[in-house]
C-alpha cells in the first residue's frame, strides 16, 4: 500500500485521537484514561469499596451522602464500639443512659444482695415491716454475741445461700449484717446456727432447714383444707407428687370453695399466726369480676367503709382494672381476714362477684404460676414474707 493509502485509512487516523493525543496501546487514550473513557467530561469511575470497609472505616465518616448525622457519628466514629451505644453520651442515672455493667461486691449489685442469684424474690422492692413498734432494745457488746463453740459467721451466711464467703465478709465489714438484733462489723464473730437470729440488709436468713414455705395457685372447687370428710377435692391431693408429702403444713388463711388463687402452705406456726393475726395487717390483693357497667363512686363508697352484718369494713384500694361488655375487672387490696369479706362488699353496693382470684398476700404474689401448681418460696421470699410480720 501507497504511503498516500495508509494516511488515509482508518488505522493512520487512530495513532491520534480528535485531541491530539496519541492513543497508548491496550488502556485507550491518555484522554479517555484521565477523563473516564467515552464520558471524557466526568470523573472516572471507581468501584465502589466493600459495605464492610466502607461501614468500619473511619476517614469514610461523616462524608457518605444519604445518612443522617447522628447515624454518621455513630457508625463511623473511630471510638470504642460501647460508645456507640443508644445513650452513651448520657450522664449515668439519666433516663436513657445504659446501665453499668455490676462490679462484683459492689453494694447493691446481685453479687453483693443477699441470695442475689436466686430465680424468685428479685422485684419484691423493699422490705414492708409492721407498723408496730417494738421496745427499744440497749445495745449488747459483740463480745457477747460471740460464741466460742460456735461457727464463724461469714460462713453460716455462706452456707445459707447469701452470697459467697469473701461478699459475706464485705457485708459484714460494711455493718449491713446484724446478729439478734445489732449489727456485726468483726469478721471473727462465731454464732450458733440453731439459736441465732441473722438479717443482711433487714432480710432475714432462715436456717432452720426443716421450716417449708410453698405458695399453692388454689383452683376452684378446692376446698381450702387438708382433709374433706366429703370427699371434695382439698390442698392434699395437690401435695402427692411434691417432695413435702405427707408434711404437716398450715395453711395461712382459707379460701372458700368459688374462691382461686394464692394459697401459703408452712409448718412454721409463728409466721402462720402472725400472717393471719390482724395486728400486722397483712395486705392482701384480689381480682375482682363483676357484671358491668360499673358507676362511678362505688370505689370510693368501698373505700370510704361500708355496714355489714359484723360490723364496717372497706378496702385499702381500689382500682379498675379492664372493662368489657357485660363484665368490668377490679383489683381490690384489703388487710381484713374476714370470713368472705371481698363478697360480701360487693353484695353489700349491689354488685355481686362472678368471679374472685387472690393474687397476692403480703409481698407473695402468683406471677404466671400455673393454677393448680405448688412452689417453694425462694429465700429471698422467705425474708421478704418474715420482714413482713416482724420475723
């Protein structure tokens, strides 16, 4: 071919570009290079990084378009990823900071509450002491509380579940233990386990290990008794598959035969009859339907006392619970231990129960027990019910 033919075939055209540029072999023109190829007026372009490097890099933050500020300064910052957290810029014991994470001894923390890892008890809130007072009571040297053949006291406590030895010794060096009514703070105190009265925190430690304290859900058409001359089913045919068959137990109070919910079975006489004795006023919850609609000012008439047979009684609150058509739910909590006190109340304003659960007595409740069912009190319980009467 003529040197005329190849300046005019395509391929003497393609050493330059329309730029006058020359092209460089297998990467296009130093144009098309630096402008992004065809698009010669735009950026070129790059592709875009992994989700994951772009999401965790740091020079990336606060530059990606799309996402708000916060979420910019949250997900991109290079701090530690607990100050990523919902809250983490709030002071602590705002509503909203996180919550510090429990140091172990630290006081009020699970490590350091007395039986802090037990299941029951965690949300009883605070201890509920009778109203009565006792005398006052001169203070004894711990010398005296000491006995000599006795065991030492961070490890009766130990032994009875509260924590483990070395938090025992803490709560005994910080004058929250006391031993038959006042307060330890010498580690070497040696007590006897049968005869001393130990409280952590005014919780009181049962260690008599004999004692039983069972919550039983009651259903309806159980007769509140361990035997039935009749033959009607009664709080024994439930006890036949516990482990506490056969044990002479109390029941704290009854409930009459329409009458479910929360029963207290024990063999500890004292607490039985301090529960029941009207001098401590014990609370006691139920839930109460009705037929609706229910005026208003029958809450306050019942609060207020109402005339019965036996004399005026009323109710501590009153509170409306859920209404439907035909049927209103009331929550009533009274300390009365009358016979069919809760009925005869609502007969006596024109009201007659349909339907009557206890739900809870003294800081006791159900929960979602199932019906039917006996448990045995956590001994967080335990103290909580014993603080409740003065125990």
């Amino acid at each position: 071919m003529t040197q005329a033919g190849r300046q005019g075939s395509p391929r003497s055209n393609s050493g330059r570009n329309s730029s006058g540029r020359k092209n460089i072999p297998g990467g296009g023109s130093r144009g098309g290079a630096a402008k992004g190829g065809a698009f010669g007026g735009e950026r070129p372009h790059r592709a875009p990084k992994p989700r994951e490097e772009r999401f965790i890099d740091p020079d990336q933050a606060g530059t990606q378009p799309g996402r708000p500020a916060a979420e910019r300064s949250a997900k991109g910052s290079p701090r530690k990823a607990a100050a990523r957290k919902p809250g983490a810029k709030k002071a602590p014991g705002t509503p909203g900071a996180p919550k510090p994470k429990p140091r172990t001894g630290a006081p009020g923390t699970a490590a350091s509450r007395a039986f802090g890892s037990e299941r029951f008890g965690q949300n009883l809130g605070p201890l509920r002491k009778p109203s009565r007072k006792k005398g006052q009571r001169g203070d004894v040297p711990q010398s005296e509380l000491h006995d000599a053949d006795g065991v030492r006291l961070q490890k009766v406590m130990a032994s009875a579940g509260v924590a483990s030895r070395r938090v025992c010794e803490e709560m005994i060096a910080e004058g929250r233990v006391e031993v038959d009514g006042q307060v330890v703070t010498e580690l070497g105190v040696r007590v006897d386990p049968k005869t001393a009265v130990i409280h952590v925190d005014g919780l009181r430690i049962q260690l008599d290990e004999n004692l039983v304290y069972m919550v039983f859900n009651k259903p309806k058409g159980v007769v509140s008794t361990m035997e039935d001359p009749e033959g009607r089913p009664c709080i024994s045919d439930y006890l036949k598959n516990t482990k506490n068959k056969g044990e002479r137990l109390f029941h704290v109070g009854r409930l009459d035969v329409a009458t479910e919910g929360l029963l207290l079975l024990t063999n500890d006489g004292e607490l039985a009859n301090r529960l029941t004795h009207p001098s401590y006023e014990v609370p006691k919850t139920y839930l109460v339907q009705v037929r609706g609609p229910f005026p208003h000012g029958i809450g306050a008439q019942l609060k207020e006392g109402v005339e019965l047979e036996d004399g005026f009684a009323s109710v501590d609150s009153f509170r409306l619970v859920d209404s439907t058509p035909g049927h209103v739910l009331i929550e009533v909590v009274l300390h009365s231990g009358k016979n069919r006190i809760v009925r005869r109340l609502f007969d006596a304003v024109g009201f007659p129960v349909q339907r009557l659960v206890r739900v809870k007595v003294g800081p006791i409740g159900l929960g979602d027990q199932r019906q039917g069912s006996i448990r045995n009190l956590g001994k967080q319980e335990v103290g909580h019910l014993l603080a409740s009467v003065g125990l």
